[in-house]
C-alpha cells in the first residue's frame, strides 16, 4: 500500500540522543492513518527522508548562532546602520564603480569605501557589496585605509588611549556587546588575528597608540 507523504512525521528528536542512534530506530509515526496511536516500524525505504530531516535540523541549529549574530542582515538584504552611513559622509567616501571592483585599496583612487575579508592587509581587494562577515575599508581623502567595525564600550575606551599598545576585537557588525562603531587607521594596527564565526570573538586587533 502507498503511503501519502503528507501523512508520514519524523519523530522528534530528543536533545540528548545522538544522530546515530536516532536513525538506527528508523521509525516514523503513521499518525494520518492510524490517528493518535503510533506505530514504530522499521521501514528502511525511508532512511534518506531521515537522514535528510537530521540533516536539515542540524544545519538550521548551526546557522542560529550566525543569524543572531550578524544583525546587518535581513533576508540577504543588507540594512545600513545610519552611523555607518554618517561615517561614510564624514569621512567623504563614495562607493566603488564596476571598474574599481575587485582592486586593491592600495591601487583605487582616494575617498572610496568597498568591503574586503582580506582584514589588516594593505593591498586587501574591494568589493561593492557586502557579504557575510567582510568588513568594511574606508580609503579617505589623503590615502590612508581605515579598517571600520563595531567594537565594545570597554574597547572604545581602550583606543582613548594616547600611548602603549591595546588589544581590542573588532566586529563587521553590530552585536549586542559590541555597539560602538569606530574607524581603525591601518597603520596603527600591529598584529591582527581573524577567529573563527563560532567563537564570536571577531577580529583581534593590537593597535599601536600615539
């Protein structure tokens, strides 16, 4: 007998369980036809429906952690904070053209602002848009590149310093423990170290002060 696949539902699955021996049990709850009882059953032909199911909610709660972390996106759209857009004015940046895409900082001509994953380096490639985790480069009116992030209050206070070295970590987007956007000048930065998305820790930076 065919079963509708409408009515077949993948057990759910306890936190505690491993992937493993969830799909060993291979069942699934025939709850359209046999109405609140459920019969467990092995039935084999579904091991990819279950695999795929696993799959699908392991992925959604890796991705969690990303969304919530990365405010700056809304559905792919990426919604501009209104101090990066008045940063962008003081500073006098414009966005690069179709012919300055893909350039290093170092070779586009002064006042314009691109995005770049290349963090700290001084030749670091451009882009028009924005996408995951790049972080946003400002080059101004007398050459300079400018590393632009959002940082900690504790941080913020940090780079008041006027002399020594401070360590800071510095995020492309807004988070909840980092709302300050700052613009980091690329010559101050003397070491720099790019974590991984899951730690949340952002870029590390050691900026020399004056």
């Amino acid at each position: 007998m065919l079963i509708p696949f409408s009515t077949l539902t993948l057990m759910s699955i306890p936190l505690g369980e491993s992937v493993g021996d969830i799909l060993t049990c291979g069942i699934v709850c025939l709850s359209g036809l046999l109405g609140d009882e459920c019969s467990a059953i092995p039935v084999a032909p579904l091991g990819v429906l279950a695999i795929a199911g696993v799959f699908s909610w392991w992925r959604r709660r890796r991705e969690e952690p990303s969304v919530r972390a990365n405010r700056s996106f809304d559905g792919g759209i990426v919604m501009e904070e209104p101090e990066r857009l008045a940063l962008r004015e003081e500073h006098g940046v414009r966005p690069l053209t179709e012919d300055e895409e893909g350039t290093g900082i170092d070779q586009l001509p002064e006042g314009v602002y691109g995005f770049t994953c290349a963090v700290g380096q001084w030749d670091a490639p451009l882009f028009r848009k924005k996408i995951f985790l790049s972080y946003e480069m400002h080059k101004l009116r007398d050459g300079s590149p400018v590393l632009i992030g959002y940082v900690s209050p504790e941080d913020a206070e940090r780079m008041r310093r006027r002399e020594g070295r401070v360590t800071i970590h510095l995020f492309p987007d807004r988070q909840e423990e980092a709302t300050h956007l700052v613009s980091v000048p690329l010559f101050r930065v003397r070491r720099h170290k790019q974590h991984s998305e899951r730690t949340g820790h952002g870029v590390e930076l050691e900026l020399e002060m004056e």
